[in-house]
C-alpha cells in the first residue's frame, strides 16, 4: 500500500519538540509521524530529570543564562542561550495551562530542586522523578484537543522528500509491513532524538539511534559539534537495555560516590559529586579502569526515598536492590547529544523547508556539555520557535510534488540477523569513541564501522546506526582538543582557538 497525505507541516518525532511544534501552528495541517506507539517511545516521556526554569524569587534568566554558559566549556551561543532562559518561563506557564502538574510546596507554590552546577534551585519536577512522563502527557493530551493534527504512529520515516533543493516532504514505512506513507509538506521538521543507542550503555529508550543526523546527512543538511556526546556519571549498573538512570537529584540530596569504599571525587574536583557532567563520567570510568567497582551510596534519602524518587525506587526494586540501605552498583552511559543537525534561533536548517529541534539539532545551547535539565526547556522554546518561523516564512500555496522518488521498502527496526552487527556497533562506540577517545581507537571504529557496512545491511535502524556512528566518529578526529564531553588522551588540552565544528557528512553510508 502507498498513502499519500497533503499537509502543510510534516513533524518528524512526537517528544517535548516536536508536539511542542504541532501545537504552535494552529490552522495548518500538520502530520505528526512517530517511530513507536504516540506518547510512549523517545526519550521524553522517560526523562526524569526536571525542567529548568529561571522562576524562583532569587533567580533570573541571566543568572540561569550563566550557568548554562559555564556548563558549555566555551561553547554555548549566548544568543541562543538568553533565547532559552528569557522565554523559557513564558512557555512552562503555558504548559502549565494545558495541563502539566509540576510538584508544589505545601503553600502552593512551584517547588524548585537544585542540581549539578546550578547556582539557585531552579528545576521543576512531576511526581518527583517522572516529570518527562508529566510533560509528555500533558502535550499528547493537547495534541489530541486539537482537530487539526493527524498522528501517524508505528511509522519509521526513512528519507526526506525533495523538489530540486528544497525539502517538500517525508516518507516512512510503517513498521513490520511493507506500507509507505508519503507526507507531502512544504515544511519538515526534524525531532526525533538522540543517538545514546549507539552506545553499548547508555539511559536512552531503543528510539534514539541517530535518525535525526542520519536523514539529514543525506540531503546535504549541515551538522554541528556532532563530536559532544554527554555520559550521565550514574546509570544503575545492571544487565538491562537501556541502563535505568539514577538521577542526578540523589547527588543533589547529598549521595556520594564510592570505589574502595573512598570518596575519590573530592580529589578530583572542588565541587566533588556536583562537579560538571563530563568530569563525574570520567572520574567513574577511572576508578573502572583501575578494575574498582563504583557505588552511589543514596542512603542520606531514608526512608522517603520512595515517595521522593518512585522510578528510582522501581528500578532498583526491580534489580533486587534496597537503595534506603543498600550501596547501588553505578556506570556512566551514554545520555544526550549535544551537537546534531545546525540550526538558527529559529531551528532553520541549512536545507530550505528543513527545520530541526528537540535532542537531534544543535541550536548551540548546550554547547560542549549540556546543563542538566535544559533540554526539556530546549524542546519547549525552541519547538515554539520552530512553530513560529514556520508560520512567518511559508509561502501557503500548492506544494509542488516531489522530485522522482525510489521509495525503498526495508525493515525497518534491526532484524535477528542483524542483531550481531548492532551490538559491534554500539560496542565499538563505547570502547573507542566513548568517554575517552583518541586517533587510534576512532580510526579502529571506522574500520569496523566499514566492515558491519560492506555486509549491506537491510534494516533502517541499523544503516541510521552506521551513519550516526561514522559521522559521529569522523567528526571526533576532525576535532584536535579536549573539551566538554569530548575527551582525547592525544590532545588532553583546550585548543583557544577552536571553535564550533560545522560537519557535512561525505560517507557513501550503508546505503550505496
Ligand atoms: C538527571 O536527572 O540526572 C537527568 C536530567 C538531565 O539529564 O537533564
């Protein structure tokens, strides 16, 4: 079957952005195209992170705006950022308005926790830990009021549409069947996610294996410091797939790290367990190297520790672990991407008709390390932003049909026979393109990366995987310095002079 629908905005992911999109452009027929069932896949709904908001009485964007530069190692764009923390209030209080519940003081009023490297208490939480889940209902919730949004879901968006050069539409397959759906839409917008899934450990959800990078590469689109992937310091060091996070919040509270039995982090770093993100990974993954275990002692939380961390509580109950008396099993994994498809304040990508938002873009935000409990924010702001631009730049007449396409029918998520290939990958992405990399393990990476591709995978999944992974890789060699969340042991030091690393992806890909 081949169905094609006329729209005005195809949005490509159903997380924080890109419902925050949809619901932006009112009167305007939008298709919303997601890879799992609507409301359940992607990071979102999993996030348990809060939001952060510049709302409290002693707190102002500009003081959130510095923290969230600080964080960035030098690479944040301060426009883009007081773009976040200004009218990131204006947007929770709508949220608020179509329905999200953030936990409240006893008075009443907004109640505000404190995390890593911010300098006031400024993140909002749902249900203590499941504020993504909060969020997430809240917009399906709207989303659903809306009369002029139409879900397509179980629906793997393989390629992008073109009438000469610019993006007229999308096309995917609905999965385990051999179902097109073509999208014709003078806009496109990319939202859908992360890349953590290329890594062996990692917190995010099956969906987040790079499609993002990997759809834009191939119509040209420009990339950016797509080298900056974040490692969450404390992922619970089981044997499930994805690793649960244990949130930063218990550091928060006052959990400490332990290997031997020591605190090694007060050596490490002034601000010891709340130092940034990147520096807490690499301590973990020292102490690891050594052949030490590393443990997240939480026992300060007591007994409240179930009401104030439910998901947390779940997980370790679930792993057969006490957490009120028991020490937990800790791993750094693979947790947000920085870089990702180049954009304006506006989301614009370099491809006309072709905006992005949410985890798979770089707005220049988070910069070399992302703050904790930005993105949430990010998806809000910039998803609205997208909303706007969209509504002020197109020109609402006919779209023009798209140039001959080849729709091509594959699997779509990675077969059985596959599932070899996927975990070479993400193991090799772990041991040579992880915390710590450098030019011999990357180019060790790409050689194997080449070798899963000769072998002409089917899947959409796994040729996105290689894609994230190759582009991800040769990004990592192009850039000669140590900075955020990108470690080289061959060039330890800042490089003053480097900058932001625009990337046009050249590889021939799985798909040749
Ligand atoms: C966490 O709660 O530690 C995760 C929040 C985030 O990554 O922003």
């Amino acid at each position: 079957m081949h169905q094609k629908i006329e729209a005005d905005v195809a949005i490509v992911g159903g997380g924080v952005a890109g419902l925050s999109a949809a619901l932006g452009l009112r009167n305007k027929r939008v298709v919303v195209l997601t890879k799992s069932a609507f409301g359940r896949g992607g990071s979102t709904p999993i996030a348990q992170g809060g939001i952060a908001c510049a709302m409290g009485k002693d707190d102002t964007p500009e003081l959130h705006a510095a923290d969230t530069m600080v964080a960035g190692d030098g690479l944040s764009i301060r426009g883009c950022v007081d773009v976040l923390t200004q009218e990131g209030p204006a947007r929770i209080r709508e949220l608020i308005e179509v329905g999200a519940n953030f936990d409240r003081t006893e008075d009443g009023e907004l109640s505000f926790g404190r995390e890593a490297a911010h300098s006031r208490r400024r993140i909002l939480h749902a249900n203590g830990d499941s504020t993504g889940a909060e969020v997430e209902r809240a917009l399906v919730e709207a989303v659903k009021r809306a009369d002029n949004i139409q879900i397509i879901e179980n629906c793997y968006v393989s390629d992008l549409l073109r009438r000469d050069d610019h993006v007229v539409g999308v096309y995917g397959i609905i999965n385990g069947t051999e179902d097109v759906i073509q999208v014709n839409a003078p806009a496109v917008v990319l939202a859908c996610g992360g890349i953590g899934r290329i890594y062996r450990y990692t917190t995010n959800p099956v969906e987040s294996v790079g499609d993002g990078l990997a759809i834009a590469a191939r119509v040209g689109a420009v990339l950016s410091d797509v080298e900056f992937v974040q490692f969450h310091p404390t992922a619970l060091n089981t044997t499930v797939d994805p690793l649960p996070l244990l949130t930063e919040a218990l550091r928060g509270e006052g959990a400490v790290l332990l290997a031997d039995g020591k605190r090694f982090m007060v050596d490490i770093h002034k601000d010891a367990e709340l130092a940034p993100r990147d520096v807490v990974a690499r301590g973990i993954w020292a102490q690891q190297q050594k052949g030490l275990s590393v443990w997240l002692d939480a026992r300060c939380v007591g007994e409240k520790f179930p009401q104030k961390f439910p998901t947390v509580y779940g997980f370790c109950q679930q792993a057969g672990i006490d957490p009120v008396h028991d020490l937990l099993p800790v791993s750094p994994a693979a947790h947000y991407h920085m870089g990702g498809v180049a954009v304006d304040e506006n989301g614009r990508t370099s491809c006309k008709g072709l905006w992005s938002c949410g985890e798979c873009c770089a707005t220049g935000v988070h910069g070399a390390n992302r703050l904790a409990s930005n993105s949430l924010l990010e998806g809000l702001v910039f998803g609205a932003r997208v909303s706007q631009d969209i509504l002020a730049s197109i020109d609402w007449g006919n779209t023009p049909e798209p140039d001959d396409v080849n729709f091509v029918i594959r699997p779509t998520f990675v077969t059985p026979a596959e599932e070899e290939d996927a975990w070479l990958l993400r193991n090799t992405m772990w041991s040579d393109v992880g915390l710590v990399r450098c030019e011999t393990s990357m180019k060790h990476a790409l050689s194997v990366f080449d070798e899963i591709a000769a072998r002409k995978p089917e899947s959409l999944m796994l040729c996105n995987m290689i894609d994230a992974a190759r582009i991800i890789t040769q990004a990592a060699l192009e850039r000669k310095e140590s900075r955020g969340g990108h470690y080289r042991t061959d060039y330890p030091n800042h490089d003053e002079h480097t900058e932001h690393h625009p990337f046009v992806y050249t590889g021939n890909g799985p798909w040749c």
